[in-house]
C-alpha cells in the first residue's frame, strides 16, 4: 500500500490575519477603494483606519468559530426545518 503526502498547506484553515480570508479580502477591496477614491492623504488615513477596525472586528467575531459565516448562512437556509424557541416562549409557538 503506497502512502499519500499530505501537506500542511490543506489542513490548514483559509484564513487572513486570523479572519475568514473572504472576509477579509472583501474588507481589503473595500477599504482600498476609500483610500485610493478620493485621492487625497486623508482618505488614505480612512481606508487604513478603517482596514484596521474591520480586522480587529471579524478577528473578535471568528475567536469562537473561524467559519462563523458559513454557519450563520446555514441556519438562515434551514430556518423553516429547525424552529429554536427558549423554554420562556415554548409555549407560545405551540399555541399558533
């Protein structure tokens, strides 16, 4: 039986500075559109400024799951099959 080489390169998650790499390519192609649409040192200073929050904010979002959007755009998907209610309003779903 011949042994597969696996590379560390497909094990790892497809991540960008510790954020979803679509996330953050998006936030990239965003803020450089800012930055370079006006032209001018201060739009520069907002598309960086702006690049900076939008990091450190999808990096505090994926601390608890790196594919937090993708779990999030499933259950949008699945939200008629599986109808969560806490045990306070339990009762009120079963009434309608």
């Amino acid at each position: 039986m011949e042994k597969a080489k696996i590379y560390r390169s497909l094990l790892r998650k497809p991540q960008f500075f510790g954020c979803e790499r679509d996330l953050s390519m998006t936030l990239a192609l965003l803020c450089g559109v800012i930055g370079f649409a006006g032209g001018l040192p201060w739009g520069a200073v907002a598309g960086g400024g702006c690049f900076f929050a939008g990091i450190l904010w999808l990096r505090a979002l994926s601390g608890g799951d790196p594919f937090w959007t993708r779990v999030y755009w499933r259950s949008l998907k699945l939200r008629a099959r599986y109808q969560a209610a806490t045990p306070l309003f339990a009762n009120d779903q079963r009434k309608k």
